[in-house]
C-alpha cells in the first residue's frame, strides 16, 4: 500500500465495497454522511462527494466519483470536496475516475444516477434537520434540457425566461404548467413530463392538476389563458434564446500541459503519444469544452490535489464556461473519450478474475483429499434465450440468387459461401421470425452484398417486423448455434463466384467432398449446441484445450487434448456420429500419436499446449446514434433503463461480441438495410476502443418486436412495448392517468398452412398439402427451457412454419418449371413476393381475441342478415377459429393466384391436388380479370 493512503480520511473506510451510490456533504469541513432516504436531494449552499460502485461483470468493482459543487457553496467547502475526492480514489487504489460537477452544468453520468432529476433546495444542508421546510409554496420556473437525462434549472419567474427551443415547466401550488417550445423535440417534451411527475409526487403528493401548453397554439383552451395570466398576460416571446456571458473556446486545438509547482509547461499539440505522460508527472489535456487531468501512478497525493487545484484555478482565471467539464484520471483508469485524442494508445488487459478463482477454489479441493482436475465451468456456457424448438430454413446465396438447401444439408455450411438463414420460433404472444446472412471466412464480396441485400429484401417484405442479423464465420451469436444444435463448417465453397475466384487467382480449390483428408476441430458447450469446424490440415492447427477429428484416407481418427474436459470428449462421439456414422474410429490421446498420424497432418510441429482462457461477457453500453449528411455521431446513455429506448430514435447496444441496433417506430429510419449501415458505421468508429472487430455480430430490432435475447439486458416490462403514439403522447397517457394504447394484438398469431399443421400434428396426422420438408420442427433446448420459464410449454403451442414452397401445393408441369429443379422452387418461393413464404403477417389476423364471433355467412356483403357495426375491412377477425382456417386458405390461394399471374399463364394443367382442382379454372380466371383483383370478392361468393 503507497504510503501516502495514511492521509485518506477514515470516513471512508469500507466505502466502495457495495455497489450502488454513497455521498457525504461537507458540513464544518468535515465530511457528513448523507442518509439514503435524502439521495437525490442536493442544497445549492453546499458541496458534495459521490461515489458510484457497479460491480462488472469480469469481477473487477468500477468507481466513479463526483465532486458536486452547489452555487451558493463557499469556497472552502469546495476545495474541501475536491480535496476529499482525491482522497477516496487514493482510498480505493486509485483506479476511480474523478468529475468535478457544477451545479445546473452536471455531467449526463451524473444525471443519471438521479432519475428523472435533480432540483436543487435552495439553503445548506444539515445533519441535524436534514432538510429546510418552508411555509408558503413558491411559485418557481424551470427549464428543462435533454433527451435521456434531464438538465433542470430554475430560472427567474419572467416571459423573458421563456423561448422557442426549450421546455419549461411552471410550478404552482394547484397546478403544473408545461410549456412545450415549438423547437423542442418530442424526448425532451416526453422527458419534462417525467419531471413534473416527480415534482408532483415530492411536492404536492401527488395532487395536483398537470397541464400542457404548446407554443404557438392559444385558441380556446383555458389551461393556455391561466397560463399568460401568470405573467401578467400574454406577449409575443423573443425568437432568440437568452445568450450567455461565458464562451467556451471551441475553436481551440487541443493542448496537453505539465503541472508543476502550482505553474504548467506546454508539453505539446496534437498528435498525442502515451510516451507523453511520465508515471511521476501530472497532465492537463485542454480540449476546449472539456479538460482532463492525467496524475501517474508515482506522483504523490500533495501533487494530485495541487495539479486539480491549479487547473481550477486556470479555468477560473480565463473566463471559461461553468459548463466545462473537468475529469480526473490516475494512470490506467484513462477513459475511452480521453484515450481517443492519442494516436495508438496501447490496448489494456484485464485479468479474468473469475478463471483465477476456480484454480484456487480447486487447489482448495486437492488440499482436502479430492481429486480434482478442474472445476465445472458452466458458469462459461452463455444461455440463447430464445426457444429452439422452431422451423428452420437456409438458402445459398449464388450470383445475385439464392437456392434452397436441402433439410438433411442444411446443417452443413461452407467457408467459402454465404447463406441466408430464416427460424421461426414461438413467442409469447406470435410467432417470431429471425434472419440471418452468415458469411464465410473465404466467400466473396459479390456474394456478401448480395447475401444482405437479399436477406434485407425479405425482411422489409414481412409486416410483422422480424429480427435480422449480419453474422461472420467465428463469430457467431450463440442463438445462431442453438438454432442448427449440430453444425458443420466444412472448407471451400459451392458458390459459382468462389470458384471463378479461386480459378482465376490459380487457387487450389479446397471444397470438402467426403473422400479428402481433412481435420476437424469440435467445439461446443452441450449437445444443443456443438460445431465441427475443418481447420488447416497442419499440426500448428491442433489445441491441447480440444479434441480434433481426423479423416485420414480410410481411417478416422479422434484426437483428445490433455486440456479437454469430458463435456469435450462427449461431443467429440456425437460429432463423429454425424460426420462418419458408418466408421470405426481410432482414439488417440495428445502425446501418444502414431506416426501416421503426424504424416497425415505434414508432419509434428509446434502447437498451442496451455489452457484456452474463455472471454467473459462484456457490460454493455447503449449508445443513441444519427447519421446525417455522412456524419455519424453517437452518444452514450448511462445507467440505462428500457424507457431509454424512445420511439422517435435508433440506439445501438453494444454487448462488445455482437451489437443490437434498436429502431423506435418513429424515427427516421424506414428500412433494416438502413438500421444495418448504422451498425457497420458503429464498428467502424469503435467508439469505446475496445477493439471492435468489423466482423462483429450486427442484430436489427423493430420496437415492439423485441426477442427475449435482446429484452434480457434490461428490467422489461413488455406492457411498455406496445403503446401506441409518440414518446410524448405516451407518458402523457400515464402521468394523467389514462389507459395507455396498446397495439391491437393478432389474434392468435396464426399462420397460414403453419396453423393447419400444427394442428394436425397434435391430432397424430399430417397435412397432405404440405410436405414434412419444409416444415420440420426442431428439438427443444433443455438450456432455453431452464433459463426462460415462458418457453417451457412448448408443446401446448402452435410451431411456425413458413407458408410452403408453390411446388408441395400442386404440380406446375413446364420445361421452365420442374418439380424437381431447385432453382425452379427457390424461384416460385421468392416470387410468393410480400405474401408467400417469406411473409406471413399480410395472412394473419389483425383483430382482438375478444371481438364477439359470428357465422360466415352473416358476414358476407351479401348476406340476408349481414352483421352491422363491424370494421368490414377485418370481417376474418370475427370468424370462428374453424372458420377462419377454410376460408383463409381459399383466400391465401387468390393472393397466391393474383401474384403469380406471369407463371400461371405459361401451363394450363389444373394442380395435381384433388381438394383445389374445382377452384383452379375460378381463380385462374379471377386472375386474369383486372377488374375483379379486389380481395372483397371472397365475401361476395
């Protein structure tokens, strides 16, 4: 321990140690523990010391430090805080970040540790009485700034306080005004009313009457003439917003200065060098708007309080802002914001604590008499959270088309190839869909960009909002493994642009076809979820922390590393099983290879020999982001809530292995394709340093469609999820008590043929009209089963399946059009367009569950006793569920008809189906007649 922590003050002994907030105010120039039922509120008379612990998910506790200075503190208090700030990093190991908060100019990291606000009272605080009471209620006026976090200041009660581009809020004693600027935007609208809301409730316990006013619209509303009558009656507001005094000096290049004896030296402009910083010396970087101050780990605590002393100083002395943000960092706790004004910093390593631990806690073991090798590292095995008990699909992408891969295949994919992968699974309220282009290590660029423009196509198609994803050959997501169970990665490729490629650059082409010798490693946590991935057939490729399988002329080989654990051994047979499952193998285990064995793989050489230390997951970050006019800017959002996701927005959640890009209803971004660029713009600019690599797994997420693997890294309360209007019109519902809107929820969420066989499966048949191909339903996972509650009763549902192929509904005989031609029936399933198999929420039912049923034949326009009152655009929400099934297959069959006109008139063979041969010459003809294509007609026949 450095000998200058004798100095700390033993107030705080044993802070740091919980997660969560702790504060002392300094009262007497001594620090004065704050109780926890007074957090959040703050006296303008006096300074504060915050400490923030959130315990991450490495094991290692990450402190920050707020030093809040209100505007009526006198300045020895000040320096107090600020002394005793450097102080509780020095008592914590110096390894805690440092903030100087002025009061009306607090960082958003602050901000948000006091949701919705912070208002301060005016007075100092007391220990004694804790708080100031006054006796008659002031009327007070307060401009609210921000979007997530919210910058609350009281401003003087006077029209000239008001302007056009912020909200304010008017307190009286019976009645809170809001008063919306005509520039604000709808989250800083939405985001005051979250203030008045904890207004009402700490102020007036919760009684008083709220009302809105929007700038510029006064006619009848007597809230709006209350309002002026307040300021003495109503006047034109100036168009300009009140300007400041103080400037920042934006346009100043960055600087970095060596603090000295209360004195500070120019080390240099930019570019910045780490190789600037001495571990005995103390920095100040100046970047203008905001300042750093960079202590080393051997400068002493006399030092690090002078050099936060001296910049104040200098900050004061030059007339900058209030709003110039200071922080604090000691060597190796630099931010990613500080470390991206210098060119190459070095990356940081961080001890994975938990791998330390179970070597102890086994050394422990030993100790007592148990053989122990290694401890269970189910704690490494990362959950899906998602049901794997749907349908699955994958096309080959091939010069700009994509062809069906057989169900017995589709396990199977190439290094050289891309693929495009859809997976319908049941939710809890629908069916959901899920997409994903995975691309090999060696497919080519032509076959990529088709691969996401094909998948982006389909998803846009689908009113139901799927979940798509851009993956990359190791780094798949582990739902994208859960979904396959047993997946295969074999070397080369099927795609007739990789074999041009591989021709013209005079490649050896090394496409896997069952006879080559070739070496697999198997990975994998369990038998829902284990690949076999053919590497390099060197011995460099081996790893003593996995088993290999070897294929070599007629022998099969299983190799064993020293390092691998049963859990290991146990999917090495079940891969074998499905690589050679008529094969006799032959075991080998690491160090007692045959020479043959080595020949095989071009002869014994060095290979990695120490266990494989598995990453931990990563705290994620969420980040709101705009892309206008090519420039892309993102902002973090701190101590994020599921309300951070505003509807107007697109935020992105990194997660550092994979990153969802979430995109609210109402903003600005119509397609996935676009919300797609926006994640591969995000890692490109790795804005945490982190090392982002491009091939990172890239989610896109429709609000109101979110997937339990995404909903799990916040408090979701799925109510929330569905409310209609924008992010203002929401809580507006709630803050006066009103129902919110909810989206009106499909009715069952049924599918097309989908429904039909599900059912049939249950009543132990199966649908003739649909080919058990194409709908395959997968096994369930016992690890989603344990760890989603939701996704238990899988067998009470209905499985998805995607509406089927044309061919499996009746036989198209034409020379262009063969049954058997795969092309012919990847072609008939694309061109279902935006009703066959790609789309199912044009087929399913948009009505409550509760509307009250009714016989076909009143509904239809034709009817002697049609029903009255009903939404006649949705007359299928009020048939029964018998009902609905004969008659929407009928009416899936016209839409069919209707988009396959082109194909229809090329063959007139009625389809092969006994039960739809009377409606083939009806439909044909209905198709042919433009003047009837109007889906009304069902209800006329």
């Amino acid at each position: 321990m450095p000998p200058f922590r004798k100095a700390v003050d033993a107030t705080f002994k044993g802070a740091g140690v919980k997660s969560g907030l702790e504060i002392w105010c300094a009262e007497n120039l001594q620090l004065t523990p704050v109780p926890k039922s007074s957090y959040g509120k703050f006296f303008s008379g006096s300074s504060y010391v915050i400490l923030n612990t959130v315990l991450l998910k490495s094991g290692l506790p990450q402190h920050d430090i707020h030093y809040w200075l209100g505007k009526g503190a006198k300045e020895v208090d000040s320096a107090f805080a600020s002394d005793k700030a450097v102080e509780l990093d020095s008592a914590l190991g110096s390894h805690a970040v440092q903030y100087r908060e002025v009061q009306g100019n607090e960082t958003e990291k602050f901000l948000s540790y006091f949701k919705p606000c912070i208002i301060p009272i005016e007075g100092v605080f007391s220990s004694e009485q804790g708080h100031l009471d006054n006796e008659t209620y002031k009327i007070s006026l307060l401009a609210c700034k921000g979007d997530h976090v919210v910058h609350v200041n009281e401003v003087p009660f006077s029209r000239s306080s008001l302007n056009h581009n912020d909200v304010f809020i008017l307190d009286t004693e019976s009645k809170i005004f809001l008063f919306s600027g005509c520039n604000s935007t709808m989250q800083e609208r939405a985001k005051a009313l979250e203030v008045i809301q904890y207004i009402n409730d700490n102020k007036h316990s919760g009684r008083c009457e709220v009302a809105t006013i929007e700038d510029g619209k006064f006619v009848g509303d007597s809230d709006v003439g209350e309002f002026w009558s307040l300021f003495g009656g109503y006047a034109p507001i100036s168009r300009d917003s009140p300007c400041t005094s103080q400037k920042d000096p934006t346009n100043l290049s960055e600087k970095i200065f060596w603090i000295n004896k209360n004195k500070m030296f120019l080390v240099g402009p930019a570019p910045f060098k780490k190789e600037m910083l001495s571990m005995e010396k103390c920095y100040m970087l100046d970047c203008g708007t905001e300042i750093f101050i960079w202590m080393g780990r051997n400068t002493s605590l006399t030092e690090r309080k002078m050099s936060i002393s001296v910049t104040e100083d200098t900050v004061a002395s030059q007339g900058r802002s209030s709003s110039t943000h200071i922080t604090f960092l000691t060597e190796g706790s630099e931010t990613a914001t500080f470390r991206s004004y210098f060119d190459d910093w070095p990356q940081t390593t961080v001890t994975n604590l938990y791998e330390e631990g179970r070597g102890k806690v086994a050394a422990i073991f030993k100790q007592q008499g148990f053989d122990v090798k290694e401890l269970p590292d189910e704690y490494h095995v990362s959950q899906p959270f998602i049901d794997c008990s749907g349908v699955l699909k994958v096309w080959r992408v091939d010069c700009h088309d994509i062809y069906l891969v057989p169900v017995a295949e589709q396990g199977k994919l190439f290094s050289g190839d891309c693929y495009i992968v859809q997976y319908i699974y049941p939710g809890d309220e629908r069916d959901e869909y899920l997409f994903y282009v995975w691309m090999g290590h060696h497919s080519i660029k032509e076959d990529r960009t088709d691969g996401t423009s094909l998948m982006c196509s389909m998803v846009d198609s689908i009113k139901s909002h799927p979940v798509m994803a851009q993956i990359f050959e190791g780094k798949e997501p582990i739902q994208f493994l859960s979904i396959f169970q047993k997946l295969i990665i074999f070397k080369g490729g099927m795609s007739s642009g990789y074999k041009r490629f591989i021709y013209e650059n005079g490649s050896v082409d090394e496409t896997y076809d069952g006879d080559k010798t070739a070496l697999f490693r198997v990975q994998g946590s369990g038998p829902e979820n284990m690949q076999a991935i053919q590497v390099d057939l060197v011995s460099g490729s081996l790893n003593s922390s996995y088993c290999y399988i070897l294929r070599a002329g007629a022998s099969i080989y299983t190799w064993v590393g020293n390092l691998s654990s049963l859990r290991d051994h146990d999917l090495l047979d079940r891969m074998v099983d499905q690589l050679y499952p008529t094969q006799q193998t032959i075991s080998v285990r690491e160090g007692s290879e045959p020479d043959i064995f080595w020949d095989a793989v071009g002869g014994k050489a060095e290979y990695p020999k120490e266990k494989e230390i598995k990453e931990y997951d990563e705290d994620p970050h969420l980040f709101t982001c705009t892309f206008l006019e090519g420039d892309f800017k993102v902002k973090e959002v701190f101590n994020y809530t599921q309300d951070d996701l505003t509807t107007e927005e697109v935020l992105i959640l990194d997660c550092y292995n994979e990153i969802y890009v979430w995109v609210g209803l109402h903003s600005s971004v119509s397609s996935k394709q676009q919300a797609l660029t926006l994640g591969k713009k995000y890692l490109e600019s790795d804005i945490l340093l982190g090392g982002l690599s491009l091939e990172t797994a890239i989610y896109v997420i429709t609000e109101g469609h979110e997937p339990s693997f995404f909903t799990r890294f916040f408090e979701w309360d799925s109510s929330k999820a569905f409310m209609c209007g924008n992010s203002f019109e929401r809580k507006l519902a709630i803050l006066k008590g009103l129902a919110p809107k909810l989206e009106t929820p499909k009715r069952g969420s049924r599918i097309l043929y989908g429904t039909r066989y599900s059912e049939n499966i249950s009543n132990g048949s199966s649908s003739k009209s649909v080919h058990s191909d194409v709908l395959r339903p997968r096994s369930g996972s016992p690890a989603s089963r344990s760890v989603t509650p939701s996704f238990a009763d899988t067998k009470n549902r209905r499985l998805s399946c995607p509406a089927p192929v044309a061919r499996k509904l009746f036989a198209v005989s034409s020379p262009d059009l063969d049954a058997e031609s795969p092309k012919a029936t990847d072609e008939l399933s694309l061109n279902l367009g935006k009703f066959g198999a790609m789309t199912v929420a044009e087929s399913e039912v948009e009505a409550d569950s509760d509307l009250e049923i009714f016989p076909y034949g009143r509904l239809k326009v034709t009817s002697d006793n049609p029903i009255k009152g009903i939404n006649v655009t949705k007359r299928e929400a009020y048939l029964s569920n018998h009902e609905f099934q004969e008659k929407t297959n009928l009416r899936w069959l016209l839409i069919f008809f209707k988009e396959n006109l082109m194909i229809l008139r090329t063959t007139d063979q009625p389809p092969a189906s006994s039960h739809t041969q009377w409606q083939y010459p009806v439909l044909k003809d209905f198709c042919c007649d433009q003047s009837q294509q109007n889906d009304e007609s069902l209800w006329r026949s």
